[in-house]
C-alpha cells in the first residue's frame, strides 16, 4: 500500500465561484430569432436569404427545435460543408427526422438547384458525411465503383444518390431509437443510399441488432471495430462479419469475458476457448491490435495474433494475464517485427523471464518508436535482461517505465542506455524505491533529492524535452507526486483510482 501524505480531509470542500457574463443580443440575433417564429416566412425566405446567415439561422433552429425550418435548409444548403458540431448532443428523433427528410427532398429533386452545392454533413457522433450530385466524397473512391454523375449544372438531371459516411457508429447492447431509425431509412432507400462506417462500436452485442446494422451498413468499408464487454462465444457469431471486413485497420478488444449466460462461477474449458480463438478469421490490413482486460489470452497470445496478415504497428495489451510462453513466442512472431508502438501495461511480469521481450527489441530496433512498461511489477535484475536492446533502439521516440520496482542505482544504470537515445522527446521514469518507507509512504523529499542527479546523467549526452519521474498511486485519493525536469521541483497531481 502506498499512501502519499497529501490525501485531503473528507470534511473538505473547495467552492468554485463563477460569474456568469451578460451580453445583450445584437439586432441581428434578434431578427433571426423573430423570423424564426413565423415558420412559413422563414421558409420562403430561404430563397432570397444571404448565404452567410445560413450557418447562424441553422444553429439557431437546431437549438430551439424549429423541424420544419430544418428541413427546408437542408435542400438549399448554399455551401459545400455542414457542421452539426455541439448541437448533436441535442439532437432528438425528431430532429434527426427533419434532417433525414430534408435530405429526401434533395434525392427526389429533378433539377439540381444553383443554390444548393451540399457535399457533406458532419455529424459530430455519427458523423456522417454525405456526397450527393456530382461531388465524390474523399476516401470514398475506393470503396465504390459507380459512374460519374452527370455534371451538376442548371438544367441538369442530377443522379438520384448520396454516399453517407458514417464515421462512428455505436451500438451498446440494443440498438438506439435515433440508430434504429436511421438504419431503417437507409435500409429503404438502398437504390440511392449506401451506408458506409469508418468506425464500428459494439458494447454488449445483441445478435438481431448486428444483423440489422450489417443489413445497410457495408462492411467492407470498417476501418475500426471496438467489442466490448461481450463473451468469447459470440466471436463465433461476428466471424462471418469480421471475414468482410477487408480494410480493417485497428480492433480493440476490450472486456472479453469468457463465460457466456450462466453467471461469473461458470468458467469454459481451456479447449473450448482455444476453439473459438483459433476460428478468428485472417485480418488482412490490420496494423494496430489492442487488447483489454482479455482474462483467457493467457497461454493463447499466439492465436490472436496468427490471424494477422501483415505486420503490426501497434500492439497493446493491459490488464491481463500472460504466460512464460506467451513471451518465448513474441521474438519469433514474423506479424510484430515492425511493430512502432508496444504497450504492456497492468501486467503482473514480476515471475517471468524477460529475456524474451529483449530479443524482441532487438529484432524491432529499427521501426519502434513508442515503448511503454507500465505498472508490470518488474524489478531490477528482470528490467536488466532489456538493456542491451534498449540502447539499440535508435528510433524511439517516448518511453514509459512509470510504477515498475526500480532501486536507485538501477535507475541510473536505465538512464545512462536511454541517454544514449538522441530522438527521445518523452520519457517517464517511475520514482527509485528509496523514496518509500517500510510502510509504503511517499517521501517526497527523497525524490527531490534523487532526481537532479538523475537528471544530469541524461544531460551529459543530449538536450531534455519531456523527462519526468513519478512515484506509484496513493492508495486513499489516487494522486501520485511528480518530478519534471522542467519545474525541477516535486509536485501532487490528483489523479482518478482506478
């Protein structure tokens, strides 16, 4: 247990005053908010409306719900680009609605008008991004292959499409009202409307809510797919979905429980789990694997990552279990010999051989650029065993060693192999173990007292950027004390317990 010696009384509170600014409207806000009152003015004024009060009236409707004026917008939006912004945390069914029916008054439009040149709708959560008449949507191309719309001009007949772009969507256990609904008028308007998703989130799956979403939304387009907190049966049930997922970049899993419906007592058998591991299908593009509080990828690291196709840039593991033969397996893995980001962090190495992630260093010295060993429990003579690789891995760029059991005069050994590291530009080390007592107490003026000359054995070999060291979490309030080469003084960061 460690207790930092700064946890503030329950009793205390501290008062935030704040003081709110008044600025009257100006003539022109309150000329937009009396038009807005008359709906019907407001429409036909669209028409003859200055383009640069479009994007003020719209914010404004939006914010007070004004439906009908939304939708007469959109199928005269005078610029390329719309910005929901802020205001889609507001956005009801109603509105979405309004928006949606707007857009179908674009798509049934014969004639494209002057007046209308919208591309695309940025919505901030869904963001969706839509392309309509003769516009392509930048990174659509490769996803479609339809002919060039007729070129948009007066007169012109403007083919009847628009390519939305779905930038996250989420779907936690069953599917949203606003989701739901925007699924569906997709799904009925497929000869004009393709569904595309760059980013797909699933939290809790139900399996009728991922059919009705794979129904519209083309999964080939995926780019990033999180699961979270679901059981590793229903892998089996994504399987054929994640097989048409041919440009997927990133996948997280996050919270992958290992026991069904039955309750927490019921565990798989170790075959079984294998089983379904080993059914994953080959990813091809994926480039950056993170992995979550994943309790059965211990003694089964080898078949995530058999499923890869080319090599990761990225792999993060935190919050699991890992075997002696999960390491053995890293330096001969051909998927990670380009990795450019590792991540082990809440891993408890503290009874494991750690030669094995020194040949793995070895074998990426040339493309690692981001390395962090956070909270692994691993002391001196297992951290030693890395350092020969360490100073070999001349890219690096930000290291992370914070809350490991480092003693002083090990430290300053790890310190004079990253001096060594010219392209450092972030480097966070955890506080020597001379800085707690037997009790486990922070001694804040040991770290102030170690940490100059600490500092100065990188400061023989190279300039500093970001170089700080911090002691372990308090076990009472979470907060942790830092000592930063640029204050050069210790300082309490409150920080949230985990």
């Amino acid at each position: 247990m460690v207790i930092c010696g700064h946890c503030p009384d329950q009793d205390e509170s501290l008062e935030e005053v704040t003081e709110e600014c008044y600025s009257p409207p100006t003539l022109q806000n309150l000329a937009i908010q009396s038009l807005l009152r008359d709906e019907a003015l407001a429409i036909s004024a669209l028409t003859d409306l200055p383009q640069s009060l479009f994007p003020v009236i719209f914010e404004e409707a939006f914010t007070d719900g004004h439906i009908g004026i939304l939708k007469a917008m959109i199928p005269e939006w005078p610029f390329p680009y719309l910005s929901l912004g802020k205001q889609i945390n507001n956005c009801n069914l109603e509105t979405l609605k309004a928006i949606l029916e707007g857009l179908d008054i674009l798509l049934a439009q014969k004639v494209q008008t002057s007046r209308c040149k919208l591309r695309v709708i940025n919505w901030r959560d869904h963001d969706l991004n839509l392309w309509a008449g003769s516009h392509e949507g930048e990174g659509l191309s490769e996803f479609t292959t339809e002919k060039q719309p007729i070129e948009n001009s007066p007169g012109c007949e403007v083919k009847k499409e628009l390519k939305v772009m779905t930038e996250v969507l989420r779907m936690k256990g069953r599917l949203d009202e606003s989701t739901t609904y925007l699924l569906q008028w997709a799904q009925q308007r497929t000869d004009s409307i393709n569904l595309f998703c760059r980013k797909l989130v699933i939290e809790g799956l139900t399996k009728a809510s991922v059919i009705e979403i794979f129904k519209t939304v083309h999964a080939d387009c995926i780019q990033e797919l999180i699961l979270r907190r679901i059981c590793i049966e229903e892998l089996a049930f994504l399987n054929p979905y994640l097989k048409l997922m041919k440009r997927l970049f990133t996948l997280t899993l996050d919270h992958i429980i290992g026991t069904f419906s039955f309750g927490d007592s019921e565990k798989l058998d170790e075959e079984i789990i294998f089983s379904l591991i080993s059914q994953l299908p080959t990813l091809h593009c994926l480039q950056k694997l993170y992995v979550n509080d994943v309790p059965f990828i211990k003694g089964n690291l080898k078949e995530y990552l058999r499923c890869l196709k080319k090599p990761l840039e990225t792999l993060c593991i935190s919050n699991c279990d890992l075997s002696q033969s999960d390491l053995d397996y890293l330096p001969y893995c051909l998927n990670i010999c380009e990795l450019k980001h590792l991540h082990l962090s809440d891993i408890c190495l503290r009874d494991l051989l750690l030669e094995p992630l020194g040949f793995l260093l070895e074998r990426v010295g040339d493309t690692l650029k981001i390395l962090e060993l956070e909270s692994c429990c691993i002391v001196d003579f297992q951290f030693s065993a890395l350092l020969p690789a360490l100073s070999q891995c001349s890219h690096l760029r930000e290291v992370t060693f914070y809350d490991n059991n480092f003693s002083l005069p090990f430290l300053k050994q790890l310190l004079h192999h990253t001096a060594l590291l010219s392209q450092l530009i972030s480097e966070c080390y955890p506080a020597p173990l001379e800085c707690y007592d037997d009790s486990g107490v922070i001694l804040t003026h040991r770290l102030e007292s170690f940490c100059p000359e600490l500092l100065d054995i990188l400061k023989a070999k190279r300039q500093l950027q970001s170089v700080s060291f911090e002691t372990t979490q308090c076990s009472k309030c979470g907060g942790c004390y830092i000592y930063d080469q640029e204050t050069q003084c210790c300082h309490f960061v409150e920080l949230l317990l985990a």
